[in-house]
C-alpha cells in the first residue's frame, strides 16, 4: 500500500482512490502521493476524516492530480450520478467540460489516463506561469506599500495647498499647517513604503524588468527565473537571450549573491518588502520570492 504524505487528520483513505494510486505506483514508482482533499463524514458523536484526493509529484515537480468525488460522474435519465474519480493534469488538452480534467467512474480508466498524461509542466509553460503569478502578486504588494506611508503623515489638503500657494508662488515664509502631524512611532511603515518604490521601480518597466522570481519546491530545491522572462516568445527564443529557467538542488548552489537575500526573505514576513533585498510574497498554498539584482 503506498504511503501518502502530508495527510493531517485524516486516519484513512478512501479505498476507491487508494486502489487507483497503488496500481500507479507499480508502475511509476518515483512517484509521490500528498494529500490535497479529505472527506469528512460524521455520526454526530466523532468525525472519520478521509484522503479522496492527491497531489502527484516526481522530482519534486507537480505531475497531476487524482480525486475520488461522490456523485460526480456522468446523470443518468433517472437524474442520478456514479461516483467519479477527476484526473487533472497541465497536458489533458479538452475543447468541452472541466478544463485539464479527465472525469471517470471507472477506476482502470483512471488509471490508464493518469499513466498517459501524467508528467512535469514543460519549462516554457512554468516560465510563464511563474511571471503571471510573480507579477500579480508584486502588483498587490506596490499597492499596499503606496498606502503605507499615509499612516506615517496626517494632514489636511486644503491647508498643504495654501501653504504651498504661500511659499512657492507668492514667495512668504509660513509655518507649515498645525493639521500636518507625522507619526514618528510609525517611521517603521516609510521603510516599507521606500523598500516597495523601489521593487516598483524595478519590474514595472514591461521591457526591460530587473529582479528574480524565485521559489522552492517540496525538495528544498530552488527554482530562479529573471522577471524579464518574456511570455510572447518562445522559451527558446528567451534562452537565446540570455533568460531561462535554473534549478538548484541546494541553497549552497546558489550564486552567492543571491544567497544572503533569499536567506533574509526566508525569514521575513509575507508581502513586507526590505529595502535592497526584495519581498517574500504568497500564502499558504503558494509562497514566491522577489529578490533585487
């Protein structure tokens, strides 16, 4: 029976989906099976928790995923549904229904079709799914950092444009405006505001963007790619540029100087940019770096 990781409180597995994985693994046993969806069923007193669903990887690469659904297959002219298992996987290609998904009551089916179209995302199509989600989540970040610093400044508008109407215009010295106050126990947010203008100032220039994406993968190994990845072109033609996608297996293979600012972020919280360094940006189910060159 094979193992699966990372399956929290659940104490068992659905026998449908345990089956499929363990014919799988026979077959492809480099193959590593961590829990994505559970099933709770309850009597009232206690709830049995159960894995009905798997992440599959190889090499630490996400290969696809297999969930076991109740009454998720075909309606029949009765109006009822069989259970189904849902192959997912980037290279299931179809024109109708769930996208990347194979749907299927029948287990040797699941099994056939995860064996056919299980394996890792090509590089190009990491590359540009990687620069997609980086660059979404940079855009949030500059949006928070610009707002930061109105929590270091209170003021009121009218009164900063007369006094500099006063000063610049007209040429009189006055005292600034009694509503401007500057909060010096909040210095703390400027940092943050100056570190996320200058992240700005780097990737937003769609031509010619500064920095790396970089992420780790269940392995600890660490994935790097140039922000200035171009998704229009080929990957080839990004290579050609001098622009690809690098592995390393570990933190000392990085270059050196990368190493002290992903050391820095490791430790740093979630969408709080540091000056010079970068920013630590994601969630609980996806956790990306933005380091400065």
């Amino acid at each position: 029976m094979v193992k699966i990781l990372k399956m929290g409180k659940a104490t068992s597995v659905v026998p449908e989906l345990q089956y499929v994985i363990d014919k799988i693994a026979m077959k492809k046993p480099l193959y590593v099976f961590e829990a994505s969806e559970f099933r709770e069923v309850g009597n009232g007193v206690s709830t049995d928790v159960s894995v009905r669903g798997v992440n599959v990887t190889c090499d630490a690469e996400l290969v696809g995923s297999i969930e076991h659904r109740v009454s998720a297959g075909r309606v029949s002219s009765d109006g009822s549904a069989p259970d189904a298992f849902l192959v997912e996987s980037v290279h299931i290609k179809k024109e109708r229904g769930r996208r990347n998904t194979i749907v299927t009551s029948d287990m040797n089916v699941a099994i056939k079709q995860a064996l056919k179209h299980f394996a890792p995302m090509k590089d190009g199509d990491v590359c540009g799914k990687a620069i997609q989600t980086v660059v979404d989540m940079l855009d949030s970040m500059a949006y928070k950092t610009r707002n930061a610093i109105q929590d270091v400044v209170e003021y009121s508008g009218i009164d900063l444009m007369e006094y500099f109407i006063e000063r610049e215009v007209l040429g009189n010295e006055i005292p600034l405006p009694t509503s401007l106050k500057i909060h010096k126990d909040k210095m703390h947010k400027y940092d943050v505001y100056l570190a996320g203008k200058q992240i700005t100032q780097a990737y937003s220039d769609r031509q010619n963007r500064k920095g790396y994406a970089v992420w780790e993968l269940p392995d600890n190994s660490v994935r790097v790619l140039h922000i200035n990845y171009k998704g229009l072109r080929s990957y080839e033609e990004n290579v050609a540029n001098g622009i690809e996608l690098k592995r390393y297996r570990s933190f000392d293979d990085l270059p050196t100087e990368m190493q002290p600012k992903i050391a820095v972020l490791k430790i740093a919280e979630r969408n709080d940019p540091i000056l010079d360094i970068g920013v630590k940006m994601g969630n609980d189910n996806i956790e990306m770096m933005y380091i400065l060159e």
